[in-house]
C-alpha cells in the first residue's frame, strides 16, 4: 500500500514553490535523441522560423498619432483654462487676438 503511495506521488506534478523550498526533487531530464541534437547546416537554414512579427501598427503612425493626441489635449486644455476657469467664451481661445493679448500682457509684466 505505500508503494502504491509512495508511485501516486512520484507522479502528481509539483509545485514550483515546493521544488524551490527542497521538498520535491525535480526529475533529471529526460536523454535527447542523437538525431534531434545536431541538425545538419542544411537544415538549420532551412528550418522555418517560429513566427514572424509584424506591427499591427506601423511606427509612423504611432508617431502621428501621439502628436495629434497631444495637440487635442491642448487644445482642450486651452478652452476648459480660458471658458471654465476663466470667463471668456470657449470659441475665443483659438482667435489670434486672444493670443496676442496673453502675449502682450505678458511681456508688459517684465
């Protein structure tokens, strides 16, 4: 009867934590095949790759994409600022005059 045991638990699989803590021995590997263990230069270089990997999207896109996030985030960022915060109308941030103003009342402070 305990050998019957002593086999179960032989081959219940382990935990990864148990063989890290020395309770459960981790089985020697098994022997490769002489055939599978040198491939022939031939083969090797005929031999397919696992996978190739592709973008799904290409980087000058994700570019693109980053700077026109970035401007649409300032410019929501300029009219909640100017309309929210401030009292002017949410049109009024991308006037040209409303940029000069800024830039004038900023220049006439230093």
């Amino acid at each position: 009867m305990s050998d019957e045991r002593h086999q179960e638990r032989m081959h219940r699989p382990s935990s990864r934590m148990a063989r890290r803590k020395g309770r459960v021995r981790k089985s020697p590997p098994a022997p490769a095949e002489p055939e599978a263990q040198a491939l022939p230069a031939e083969e090797e270089a005929a031999a397919p790759r696992r996978f190739a990997r592709t973008r799904l999207i290409p980087i000058g896109l994700r570019l693109t994409i980053v700077a026109a996030l970035m401007a649409l985030s300032l410019a929501a960022g300029a009219v909640v600022g100017y309309s929210a915060i401030g009292d002017g109308a949410w049109l009024d941030v991308f006037r040209p005059s409303t940029w000069q103003h800024i830039l004038d009342f900023v220049e006439k402070g230093t």
